[in-house]
C-alpha cells in the first residue's frame, strides 16, 4: 500500500542518515516532494549538488539533465541517482549533439571572415540547463556557458561581452524572451532550421543577427495562451498572472510577470491574502500553491491539466527501490557522466557560477 511504500522510505531515509541527500524539483509529485531534503527550481538544485560535499549518495527527484548537472558539480567520489532513468526531457531531447556541431560548422563559415581583431568571437553558444552534458561540454570547448531560467538575462550579458552574437539552445521561448526583455529587436533573433540548408535563413538574416534560436521548446509550457489570460483576465478582474518563460512570447508580454519556478513560488509568497493569481506552468506546482495558500485564488491557466509526463516518471516505488539498494549496498539508476564530458561541461557550468552577482 502507499502506506507502507512511504514507510519504507522514511525507514531507509533514516538508516542511511547523512550519507544520502534527496533532491526534490518543483514540478515533481507531492508524494515525492514530502521525502525531499531540498525542493527548488533547477539552478538551486545545481547548487545544492555542490553544497552537500558530505552525502555518498545524492537522489534526484527530478529529470535526466539535472542529475547529469548534479554528478558533474558532485565530488568524483559522490553517487547520483536518477530513481526512474526514463524520467528525461522533451525539450532537451530536441538538440542533440550532432545538429548543434553542424549548425555550428555552418555558422564558424559563414562568420569566417568577420574582424574579431578586438578578441569578441563572431558567436557564443549559450545553453539552457535543460540540455545533455555532451551540449554543455560543447559549450564549454567553444567560449559558451549555461543558463537557467533564473539567469538567463545576466548570462546573455555576459555572452555579449565576449561576442557579437548568441546561438542559444534549445528553448526557442526563453532565448526570445530574454533578448527580447534585453532590447534585443525580434529581427535579430532569426530562428534556425538545422535540417535546412543555410539553416532555413537568409545569409544576411544570419549575418545582422544577434541571438539564434535553436527551434526546441517545451511541450507543458507551449500550451499556454494569450486567449487563457484574456479568459482569467475578464473572469477575475484584478488577477495577477505569473508564467514561466518557457511559454510563448505573446504570453510572456500578456502576463504581469515572467520567471523560475522559483520566481513564481516567491511570487506566490509575496502576494496577499484574498489575491488571485493565475500561474502558467507545471500543474504540480500550481497545485501545491494553491494547497498551501487557501486564502488566496491560485489557478492554472490551462484549464486542461498538464503534468510534465516525464517529471512524473519519479514515483515513489521507485523512490523506494533505489533505497532498498543502498541499504543493501548497490547504487541502482546511477548517472554517470562520461570523464572529458564533465570535465568540459563543467567550464560552461563554471561561466555561469562566475557570471551571476
Ligand atoms: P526551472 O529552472 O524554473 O526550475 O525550470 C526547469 C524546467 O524544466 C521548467 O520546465
Ligand atoms: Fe522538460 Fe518541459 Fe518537463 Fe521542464 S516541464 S522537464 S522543459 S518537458
């Protein structure tokens, strides 16, 4: 029974002490988040990776690039622990290494002969956190870094520091909305094709262009619209709408405001009591708002609910079976990230750190 599952866990938790610390991301179940250490957005569960130096073994309750982060930022000796290996990310799936390297090949061409005498580069590739450790790796070998939803606009700053333009992956959503909140004119952020010759764009588009997107996006936060806060807008006067900024541009601009999961949960905090507040991201987030603030309105805006079907993998069977394991000494579902990998991926990762305030 759940009972007894939940048991079990706590049991483990209990016996393995210090030695095991468990990473919970927001948008994961509350029968999951109730047995995290730590609950926070991505870029603070990075950083809880580096500062748990006394744990063997870090769980992570969460999707697949997070854990590969966390074992990257983790001490050699520590043991990361995805509990489903199935849990991963649509979005990150959508730019895989070998497209990046030959959008890549066809950009370091076409900018060949562009004066770099005054040591900016004619491109700097910026990665989402949401992305494989061989993209980070990638962006480490070229002069790029890492970006969270949390600092994104502060690590664009930095890209445009060291170079003219940005190739961003693989969010479309977030580069245009952080170029876009940058002053950044939208026809400087082309979108590429990598199955297209010339990438699907006019050379010149390339040439005057100052952000490329990659055209990835999210699946849960693609759903939400303009005509969803029109709709919330009219029904409750005075709403306050909130959305992450994965969702599309127009739905940025037609929000009050736009930011981390964690943003939105410090939104949510700020508000007061009696307020409505209609929040466009992952509904487990959402449900948990509004569970621990009933005297305010809290509401998705899509009236459809929209887990992210991959953070939803993490069940707490296999919460418990990865723990059985580490009583019985074996490190079941470990992420592993390849040695020159994480090496690389950790320069891009170490950018980022180095770059925020
Ligand atoms: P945060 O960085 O805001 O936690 O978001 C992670 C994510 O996957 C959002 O879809
Ligand atoms: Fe990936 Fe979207 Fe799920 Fe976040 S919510 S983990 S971006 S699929």
């Amino acid at each position: 029974s759940d009972d007894e599952l939940h048991a079990r866990i706590r049991a483990a938790k209990e016996a393995l002490g210090e030695r095991l610390v468990i990473l919970g991301h927001f948008y994961q179940r509350d029968e999951v988040v109730q047995h995290a250490d730590f609950v926070g957005d991505s870029f603070q569960l990075a950083n809880a990776a580096l500062t748990k130096p006394d744990a063997d073994t870090i769980v992570f309750c969460g999707v697949h690039f997070m854990a590969e982060t966390a074992d990257i930022l983790a001490r050699p000796e520590q043991h990361v622990i995805l509990p489903n290996l199935a849990a991963g990310c649509s979005m990150a799936d959508m730019a895989d290494e070998d497209s990046v390297e030959a959008a890549w090949e066809e950009l370091m061409e076409l900018y060949a002969d562009e004066d770099t005498s005054d040591g900016r580069a004619s491109v700097v590739p910026v990665t989402y956190m949401n992305s494989s450790a061989a993209l980070k790796a990638f962006c480490g070998r070229h002069g790029g870094i890492v970006c969270t939803s949390s600092n994104a606009a502060t690590v664009l700053e930095w890209a445009f520091e060291q170079g003219r333009r940005v190739l961003f992956f693989p969010d479309q959503h977030l580069g245009r909305n952080t170029g876009k909140a940058m002053g950044v004119p939208l026809e400087q952020m082309p979108m590429i094709n990598p199955r297209k010759p010339g990438l699907g764009v006019e050379p010149q588009e390339l040439l005057d262009a100052r952000v490329l997107l990659w055209p990835g996006f999210c699946s849960v936060h693609k759903r939400f619209t303009v005509a969803q806060i029109d709709q919330a807008r009219a029904q409750h006067p005075g709403v306050k709408v909130v959305v992450h900024p994965e969702s599309p541009m127009p739905v940025v601009d037609a929000a009050d405001a736009a930011g981390s999961t964690d943003f939105i949960r410090k939104f949510v905090a700020a508000s007061e009591p009696g307020d409505v507040i209609a929040i466009g991201t992952e509904i487990n987030l959402v449900n948990r708002l509004a569970a621990d603030y009933p005297d305010r309105t809290i509401f998705c805006l899509d009236p459809v609910i929209c887990p992210c079907s991959t953070m939803y993998r993490i069940h707490p069977g296999y919460l418990a079976w990865v723990l059985d394991g580490l009583l019985e000494g074996e490190v079941r579902n470990e992420i592993v990230v390849d040695e020159d990998v994480a090496t690389h991926a950790k320069v891009a990762l170490e950018r980022m750190l180095a770059a925020l305030p």
